[in-house]
C-alpha cells in the first residue's frame, strides 16, 4: 500500500488546521504556503474533508477553514480513508467476493497487513501529530 500525494497533502493541511484549532479560522492561501503545496491543489483535496463534517468553510473576507472536532477527536485513519479509500493491500479483503477466497493461503497475510495498518493510523489523532510537530519544531505554546 502506497499513501498518495493526495493523501500526505491531505494530512499536512489537516496538521495546519489542527496547529491553528484555537486561532481560528485559516485560510487556504495560508495553507498552501506554510505546506508549501499549490493552492490549487489543495482545493481538490479539502472538499471530501469538508463534506465528511471533518472541516467547516466560511466565506468572506476574513474566511477560511477550521476543523469541526477538536484535533484529539480526528484520525489519521479518518483522514486517510476519506482521501485514499480502502487501507487494504489488496481488494480481495475489502470484497471476498473473489472465487480463490476460499482456498487462497495469502488471505490471512493480506487481513493481517490490513488489521496492522488500521491499527497504527486510528492510534494516532491530528492532536499527536501537533505534538510531534512542535517536539521536532522546538515550538511551545
């Protein structure tokens, strides 16, 4: 399994949004340039975020983004799921509907695989990767 652009993009603008959580709203100009990712770019990727109720949109001139939980209540599974899909390593485990299931001696890897990687990525909330960012930052509030 490979995480793509989208997917990494996605998480560095939810870490914006999270180091921002009490500030306020952010816009996506700011975004774009503390990620040093295209504004473009990023807003193909914010709409899922924001229909899934993980972001909220306001308008104006003092608009923006914020998250719509507080960053200890939002996953990085939930993130990555929203942007990527499917976590598995293959799509027999999301869909048995494969004629080999039965008798296919990989299966219990590909679960196993899938089970450790849903596992580590619901572990960890925006909230941990706000402490982590400020550890290797040296930034304290």
């Amino acid at each position: 399994m490979k995480i793509s652009t989208k997917g990494r993009y996605g998480m560095r603008m939810m870490l914006s949004l999270a180091l921002h959580y009490e500030k306020g709203v952010l816009p996506l100009k700011a975004i774009a340039k503390e990620q040093n990712i295209s504004e473009k770019y990023l807003e193909q990727i914010i709409n899922p975020l924001t229909k899934a109720g993980l972001v909220q949109s306001f308008r104006g001139a003092q608009g923006g983004y914020a998250l719509m939980k507080a960053p200890n209540e939002i996953t990085v599974g939930q993130v990555l799921r929203l942007l990527e899909g499917s976590l598995s390593p293959v799509d027999c485990v999301d869909h048995i509907s494969c004629p080999n299931s039965g008798q296919c001696a990989c299966l219990s890897v590909w679960e196993e695989l899938k089970n450790a990687i849903d596992t580590v990525v619901d572990r960890y909330t925006l909230a941990d990767l706000v402490e982590e960012y400020r550890t290797k930052n040296c930034v304290f509030d």
